[in-house]
C-alpha cells in the first residue's frame, strides 16, 4: 500500500501489517508461496486492514467487508473443487459489523441473570479488557467494541445457546447496511 502517495502519514502507526494485491501479485510470480493458504492469509490481511484503518459504515470498510466475503466463498469453492480443506486462521476471524454488535448487545438483554453472569466470566477469562469493573456498584460494563473478533464469536455462539439470539436476527444483521456509530455497553448487576 503506497501510503504517502494517498497522504495517509498514520496508515504505519495503525495497520502492524501493511499488505496489498501488488504484492501478493509479485509474490505468487515469485513462486514465494508454499502453499494457497499463505497466499490466503496475505489477501486475508488486506482486508483486515482495509477494515481496520478505516471507519465501521464508510465506503472503503464496506467495500472490504464486502470483498472479503466474496472471497472466502470462492476461496472455499476452489479448495472444494481441487479437493484441499480449509484451514481456519483465528488471526483473520472477520471484525463484527456495526449491526452484528448491535445484535449482541441486545442479545444480553434477553438472558437470565445466571446467563450473563457465565458469559462475564467467560468474558473476563478470554478479553478481560472489554471489561470495566465497578466495584462500589457491584456493576460490570462490557464493552462491545473492545471484544476481540475471535472472542466476540464465541461469545455470539454463547448468547445464542442461551436463546439471547434468533438466527433471524443474525440474518438481519448481516444484511442490514452500517451506521458509523459506536454499538455501546451494558452494565450489568453482579450478585
């Protein structure tokens, strides 16, 4: 990614691991790929970064979300069709969307107290910084936003499993268009 020729100064401060198609294109020409799942994992991070360095809702996040889906289906069809599996990469587990959060969040809202409570406990053992403990209220707030995207799917999974979810509702949030807005917190009573 030519960074200083778009005038993104910030772009090496926020994205760890630049990548981009000219590169994947000069490395496969290279023959620097053992295998397509490397090839994978490089087209993977552009995507991420795309997603990352950009804001939930914009055109270019959108435009990423998008072609990071058309690409693990026909990533996925080729391995059928030439009889590879899949390797699940938990480094390239796609960023929730903004509706996605939203869902989730009003998911806790839906579940027994005893529910939230293993999920917090969940929660604190796998990303305990998404986690703001106020002791003197006995309260806990989840932050939605700072749940990392593995966690965030196990933790979808766990609400769901609790009924916090309709597979409607999972439906709805993937084809709902984004809103750049921030999905927000729940606090919750901790007994």
């Amino acid at each position: 990614m030519d960074w200083k020729s778009f005038g993104l100064y910030d772009y090496p401060e926020v994205i760890k691991k630049p990548m981009d198609l000219s590169t994947v294109k000069q490395k496969i020409e290279k023959d620097e790929y053992s295998n397509v799942h490397e090839a994978a994992r490089d087209i993977r991070q552009i995507w991420k970064n795309c997603m990352e360095y950009n804001q939930d809702g914009s055109d270019l996040f959108v435009l990423a979300e998008a072609h990071a889906k058309r690409f693990e289906e026909n990533f996925e069809k080729l391995l059928k069709e030439s009889g590879q599996e899949m390797i699940q990469d938990a480094n390239f587990v796609n960023e929730p969307s903004l509706n996605e959060k939203k869902v989730f969040a009003r998911g806790l809202y839906k579940i027994s107290k005893e529910q939230l409570g293993k999920l917090i406990v969940e929660l604190d053992t796998k990303c305990s910084d998404c986690l703001t403990k106020n002791k003197t209220e006995d309260e806990v707030e989840i932050n939605v936003d700072k749940i990392t995207p593995v966690v965030f799917r196990e933790m979808m999974d766990l609400v769901r499993s609790f009924g916090g979810i309709a597979e409607a509702a999972d439906a709805d949030a993937a084809r709902k268009p984004k809103a750049a807005k921030p999905a927000g917190s729940k606090k919750a009573k901790v007994a």
